[in-house]
C-alpha cells in the first residue's frame, strides 16, 4: 500500500475522500441552485412581465377612463350652459348665467359667440367673457389665453356640417392646454365656443411617479404630459412608429415596447378615446419596471449563495464525520504493515464505520492471535523437531551383521513424533528384538514409546550389569507394562512384542503384548508361497500399559538356516490407495515371502517398493516399521 | 429401536430376542462414547459387526472398555458378522472379547488362485471343527477357492 505521504495511488495522484465528497456536494448543489434560480426567475419574471404590463395597462385604463369622465361632464356643462344662454339675447343676462355658471365651475375659461356674416360668410365675435380668475392667475400668457386655437375656416367647415356640436382638446403653443366646445345655435346663426382649462385635469391625473403620462391628439401632438423634461423633437422622433403602430392597431388599448436608443427600452401602454380624439398613453423605463424584480433575483441568488455555503460548511462537518474515522483507519493499517498488531483504533461514530472499525480490531486481534500461534506452533515444531531427532536416537542402526544373523529395520513416522518403536540388544549369544505400537501416534504416543524404549536398555544394561542373567520375553513385557501403565495412565496403551534369538539353542523365544504377530519364513529349497510363511500368534497377552496386573507368557520356535523373521506394525498393512482399499494381509505377506530369500535388507525394500506402489501416492496414516531378520546358522 | 448418532459412527439399538442388538455402522475410533453404549446394556448384548469400515487402536481401547464394563455387570456378549478387521483385533488384542463372550459369525477372506476373485464368506463359528477353515468355491469360476490369510492365526479364536 503506498504511503499518504507519498499522494499517489499506484501512480495516480491521490484524492482525500474528504474532498470528492466537497466536490461532489458542490457540483451537485450547484446544479439544483442553478437549475432552482433558472426556473424559479423564469418563472418569477414571466410572472412579473404580466404584472408589469397588466399593471400598465390597468394604469392607462384608469386615466384614460379619468380623462374621459372629466371632458364629458364639461362637455355636459358646455351643453346646459348653452341652452341656457341660448334663452337671451341681453348681454346683461348672458353674463349674469356665466357669472353663475363660475361659481360651481372653476376650470371654464371663456365663452365667445361668434355669428356668421350672411354678406360676407365670416364670422364675427359678437360676444365673449373670459373668466377673470383665471386672466389673473395668467397674467402673463393672456393673449395666449386670448387667441383661440380653433381657426375660422375649422368654424365654417363644421357649421356646413350636420354636426351640432364640436370639442377637442388643444394646447395653444403649449403653455395652456384646455377642451374647446363649439356648440352651433341655429337660432342665433352662429356658434358658441366655450373652453375649459384642463390644467387640474392633468395635475389630478399624473401622480404616478413611476409612469410619465402623456395625452395628444390623434396625429400624434402633445396635449398634455407629466413628462419632466420638454417634449422636443426627439420626443417626436422616437414616437413616430409608435404612433404609425397604434393607427393600425386594432385595439384602442394595448402596451408596445420602444427603444429610446441611450435610455433604452420602455414599456408603452395607450389607450385611444375616440369621442375626443385624443390619445393617452404611459412610459416606464423597462429598467425602472423590472429594478424590483431584478432586486429580488439577486437576493435570491444571495440568498441560494449564503444556503450553499451553509451546506457546504455542514457537508465538510459531516464529511469528517466520515472521513476522520476512514483516516484513523488507514493510519491504523499502514502501523500494521509496519508490524504493529496489538494497537486497537476507537471509533464512536455509531455507524457502519464503527461497525468497520470493531470489525478491523476484531480482525487485528484475531491476526495477533494467529501470529502467536504460529509462532507458538513454529516454536512447538522446532521442538517437535528436537524430540524428533531425541526420538531418532532411541532408533539402532537399521542394519546390522554377525555371523548367525543379518538384520535390516526401516522405520517412518506419520508424524513428527512417531509412536511406534523397535530396538535390538545383542547379549551374551543373545539377540533381544523389539517392536512396539503406542495408540494413536504424535508427541503423547512419542512419550510413552521413549519410555518403553529406555525401559528396554535400562532392563539389558540391568543383565549386562549383573553378569548376564537371562531376561525372559515375557519378564520384559511385565516391566514394560508397569512403565506404560505409569507414563500412559492407562490412555495410552502399547502393543509390543519381545523376541530373544538364542543363538546356541537356535531358538527364538517370545511374548506378544497384542501386537500384530510377527511372521517367520521357514526356508526350503522349493521357491516360497503363502505355505512358506507362519505367524507367531501364541504367547498373547493384554497391552502394555493396560492392566497392572497383566500377565504374559513366553512360548519357543526353533530357528533353521535362511529362516526370516519379520517384525512390523499395521502402518503399511492398513495403509490404503486412492480408491481407498487398504493393501492387506494377502498383498503383505505375497510381498514378504516372494522375495524371502533374498538378504533382509533387499527384502525390506522391496515390500517397500509393492507397498508404495499400490498406496500410489497416498501417504500411509500410520507409523511403519519393518525389521527382517535373517538367520545364517550354518553360516551360509 | 433407538439410534446413537456419534461423529464417526451410528449405532441402531433393536430390541432382540433375550436382550438388545447393537448394529455398528462406520468407524470405531477416538470418538467412541461408550457412555451411551452402556445406557442400553442388557442380559445379552448382540453386537452386529457388519458395516464397521475401520478399526484403530484407540478405537479397540474404547471398545475393550466398553466390553469390560458391562461384562462385569453380568452381561453376555455375542459378535455376529464380524469383517476381518474386527477379526484381526478379536485374535490379536487380548480382552477385545471379554470371557464371557463369543464370535458367532464372521467373514473370512477367501482367494481363488484361478481367477483372483476375492470372496468375503460369512461363517459360523459353531460349524467349524477346530481352526481349520472349510472348502469352498470360487463364486466366480467354481474352482476351489482358499482362505486367505494364515489359517491357524485367523481362525486363533476358534477352541482347539
């Protein structure tokens, strides 16, 4: 695993898990935010433009509606005043009705009637009163006040028509915007013209601080405006589309948006009256319109800001809360790797990392505890190996030759420590010979086997010690039994088997402990078969080790020239093949006595050779041992 | 019957006429818990040999304590069709049969020199007259067929 220090992952940089879950949270937090804002302002400004617009289009309605009942009710005021006045013909009583027509009207200007010259088709003023408060609040403009907008030519035209009365607003050079109504009186073959001032009209009506009002006639004129600034030429250029758009529109209301070039776009919501000819329209400046919904996005984007930074600075606590543990962790495992197994790491985290964390100390200590075993058991094989090679020196040499005998052991231990044991002691013209079985094998069979074996030297080094009294099979198995009773505690027992070549009598004396019982080749010159061959099975007593009070007998063969002994335990007997079959008695004894003539040692090798071949591979469970003895008494 | 399960063997006890047969059926080793034997003790233990596959030396210590327990409460033990490895112990392990006990019938291992057929024949004990094993043949070409084993040492349980 490579070092933190190191920033790299098997040669790609090395990303903290911290910082891809920031990342992570980030991107994803801004994708939502952004996607949030895209359609909430989208919304929030499609929603608003409506507002704005129906907003401005409600705002012209109300004016334009003002506007209209204003001019009708003097309109209305025009015609009662003229069926009045229409009544006299002494200026004394006109004047006194005006006078009186002035005290519930404080915006009429002037009344002139002008009748028509039948000789020279002109009309001539035969009578006018202009309101005297109003000539005084005007001092300065009175002829202005004075001249009237509407010319003669206008009063013929509309006399010939079949119209009885005229009105429309008119702005004398823009200083004194008023309603003009002409109202033709047949019987007095002329017309009167009465005009109000519509100043209060346009002061009552363009309160809006957010719209400027405008008010022309239909070719476009300004009557009226609350704009602050003067309505020059400029004006007039940037609204002659407009104007050409509203003549063909097709409502009379509506809201158009013109680009005033520097002071960019307005909203321009009109309505036309087309009893008095006027137009009325608002402008707001778009960046004026929308300058509180562009205040709210951006709060809003503050706003969304400010959350993800909150939820950032929570998602770098929460992170940790992961990552901290994570590290602990890794820092945990690269101690491991640096051969510390006993350190435990402390996670509270109360999840699946706290899980994760019980689960690597749960695995440290079992791996600490594997560790000491191995090493227990590497220290335990280390001794098994000494006893091993302690044991092995309980073995003799595995040949030996004198003159009436040839003898050839082979001994393997399924195990390190083996429990089966032979030996031999020559004595005084005396071949003791030993094969022993402990149950089961390994160190506790080991054990009592090495006593048995150092029972058997300590029984002959006994004899030599005293002069060479003759030690009976069944006398060794006595004491034998007494020792594997001690060290076994009667749960080890111990097969044995004691025989005593004497090479002056040429017998073999013998006392069997259970054992399997050894088998003998009686030489003839006829080749050998199963006929050649007996087993020694007299002399049979209980297992060493498990009576105290085991009694064994001794029984005697007598011994001819190239006669064989075999010794030997179950190991190769019971040893089994692939097919799990064990080899048996029959294949044993036919590898024995097959091959009985020949020296022991080529005998033992080659039962050997049979058995292994049939095992096939399959190690045999148990210990082996075979001893041959091979007696040459006429010293063949 | 009542069935003793253990790790390497399992025991069918019957109800037999004169006490209770054991029929053994895998290996006797270690493992043997003779406890559960004795539990089911009776006048006449018959034992049936017939599926025991394997025998080791710790597996013949558990049995001759087994064997020795009841045979001291009075129990009389009978083999009956015993393989030839319980034969082997029954020659070799002094106490594998206790003094009141018999080998009924067992199987002795017959080989024809003809075919190499190998024949596993049940015996009764009480028909054979001293260890000799008797004549038979091959159940595979009808050739005379011999024991195979040493005669006088596989039949070593059988009175002279």
């Amino acid at each position: 695993m490579s070092s933190t220090t190191e920033k790299t992952i098997n040669g790609k940089r090395f990303i903290s898990l911290k910082y891809k879950f920031l990342v992570s949270q980030l991107v994803i937090f801004s994708i939502s935010l952004i996607s949030f804002l895209y359609y909430t302002i989208d919304l929030y400004l499609g929603d608003k433009t409506a507002y704005i617009y129906e907003n401005s289009v409600s705002h012209i309605e109300s004016q334009s509606n003002f506007i209209e009942k204003f001019l009708s009710s003097e309109l209305n005021n025009s015609k009662l005043l003229f069926n009045t006045i229409n009544l006299y013909n002494q200026k004394s009583d006109k004047i006194e009705i005006v006078e009186k027509f002035l005290t519930t009207n404080d915006i009429f200007l002037d009344l002139v009637f002008f009748k028509l010259n039948p000789e020279t088709v002109q009309f001539e003023k035969k009578f006018s009163y202009m309101n005297p408060k109003i000539l005084r609040r005007y001092k300065g403009n009175r002829k202005i006040l004075r001249r009237h907008g509407l010319l003669f030519r206008e009063l013929h035209d509309y006399y010939k028509s079949g119209q009885d009365i005229i009105f429309r607003i008119i702005n004398t050079d823009r200083v004194v915007p008023h309603l003009y109504v002409a109202i033709k009186s047949k019987k007095k073959k002329g017309v009167y013209v009465f005009r109000y001032l519509i100043e209060n009209m346009a002061s009552s009506i363009f309160q809006s601080s957010s719209f400027t009002d405008f008010i022309t006639d239909r070719s476009g004129k300004v009557l009226i405006h609350s704009s602050p600034e003067d309505v020059n030429q400029e004006f007039y250029d940037v609204y002659s589309k407009f104007f050409d758009d509203i003549k063909n529109a097709k409502n009379n209301s509506g809201v158009l948006t013109i680009d005033k070039a520097t002071k960019g776009e307005f909203l321009v919501s009109y309505k036309i009256n087309n009893v008095f000819g006027i137009i009325t329209f608002s402008e707001i400046s778009k960046t004026k319109a929308f300058e509180f919904t562009k205040l709210i996005i951006f709060k809003t984007i503050i706003f969304g800001i400010l959350i993800g930074l909150i939820i950032l600075i929570i998602s770098l606590i929460f992170t940790q809360t992961i990552t901290n543990p994570l590290n602990k962790l890794m820092r945990r495992t690269e101690t491991m790797g640096l051969g510390d197994f006993e350190s435990t790491v402390t996670v509270r985290s109360g999840d699946e990392i706290q899980l994760l964390a019980d689960s690597f100390n749960f695995m440290t200590r079992k791996i600490n505890q594997i560790l000491v075993e191995i090493q227990d058991k590497g220290q335990m094989e280390s001794e098994l190996q000494t006893a091993k090679i302690v044991q092995n020196s309980l073995f003799p040499p595995d040949s030996l030759e004198r003159d009436p005998y040839h003898l050839f052991g082979f001994y393997d231990s399924a195990s390190e420590c083996g429990g089966d044991w032979w030996g031999y002691k020559e004595s005084r013209g005396k071949l003791y010979l030993f094969i022993g079985d402990a149950t089961g094998h390994g160190v506790p069979a080991a054990l009592v086997t090495a006593s048995a074996s150092s029972c058997c030297q300590t029984i002959l080094e006994y004899i030599e010690y005293f002069d060479g009294q003759y030690a009976r099979p069944s006398d060794i198995l006595k004491l034998l039994n007494s020792i594997v009773l001690l060290t076994g505690g009667q749960k080890i027992l111990m097969t044995f088997f004691v025989a005593v070549y004497d090479t002056e009598t040429n017998t073999i004396e013998y006392s069997n402990a259970s054992h399997n019982f050894p088998i003998i080749y009686k030489y003839s010159a006829e080749n050998p078969t199963k006929k050649s061959i007996q087993a020694l099975g007299k002399a049979l007593g209980r297992r060493l080790g498990d009576k105290p009070d085991s009694e064994y007998t001794n029984e005697v063969i007598e011994i001819a020239d190239k006669d064989v002994l075999l010794l030997y335990t179950d190991g190769p007997v019971e040893a089994v093949n692939k097919e799990n079959i064990i080899w048996g008695e029959r294949k044993f004894n036919k590898s024995f006595f097959s091959r009985a003539k020949k020296d022991p040692e080529m005998i033992i090798k080659g039962i050997l050779e049979d058995g292994y071949a049939y095992f096939d591979g399959v190690p045999p469970e148990d210990d082996v041992i075979l001893v041959a003895t091979k007696f040459k008494i006429d010293g063949s | 019957m009542a069935t003793i399960t253990q790790k390497s063997i399992e025991i069918d006890v019957v109800v037999c006429d004169g006490g209770n047969e054991f029929k053994l059926k895998g290996e006797i080793n270690e493992d043997l818990l003779i406890e559960e034997l004795i539990y089911h003790k009776s006048d006449l233990i018959k034992v049936n040999f017939k599926e025991v596959v394997m025998i080791n030396s710790c597996g013949v210590s558990e049995w001759i304590k087994f064997v020795e327990a009841v045979s001291n409460i009075g129990s009389k033990i009978q083999y009956f069709n015993c393989p030839q490895i319980i034969v082997q112990q029954v020659n070799m392990v002094t106490g594998f049969v206790p003094g009141n006990g018999s080998i009924e019938t067992f199987y002795a291992p017959y080989f024809c020199d003809d075919c190499e057929n190998e024949d596993k024949i049940l015996l009764k004990s009480s028909d054979l007259k001293g260890r000799t094993a008797p004549e038979l043949k091959c159940t595979k070409c009808g050739e005379l067929s011999e024991i195979d084993a040493m005669e006088d040492i596989y039949l070593n349980f059988i009175p002279e």
